[in-house]
C-alpha cells in the first residue's frame, strides 16, 4: 500500500494494525499516534524519509528515589 494512502484508510476507519494471517481478525487502527508510526513505517520503507535517530528518550520509566535525610 502506499503511503500516501495511509491517513486516508485511518479517518474512513479502514486501516488495520499487522499482516494479514489466515483465520485471525486484524484490529482497526483507532488512535492517530498508531496510525503516525504506521505512516512513518511505509515512508521509511519507500526511502522518501531517513532511518530512525538513535538517542536519549525523552521519558524514563524509572521513578527516582531521593534520599531522605
């Protein structure tokens, strides 16, 4: 599919997240951030778009423990 056709398939509510397998249901992509990564997937695939930067994220996950005193 190309790209160009991805955010259109998502506002009709006609993408779908993974590979088509036999016998299993493939869900509807709901939330736009999903549907975003799914776009950049196809552009990187295409080469209409670079490699993923590698770096810092900018959330942890780890909670910080302050020392008490």
């Amino acid at each position: 599919m190309p790209s160009d056709e991805i955010m259109e398939k998502f506002h009709k509510g006609t993408l779908h997240s993974g590979k088509k397998v036999k016998g299993k249901k493939r869900k509807i992509v709901k939330n736009p951030k999903q549907a975003k990564a799914i776009l950049l997937h196809y552009l990187r695939s295409e080469g209409k778009l670079g490699p993923r930067k590698k770096g810092k994220t900018k959330h942890s996950n780890k909670k910080r423990v302050s020392a008490k005193k």
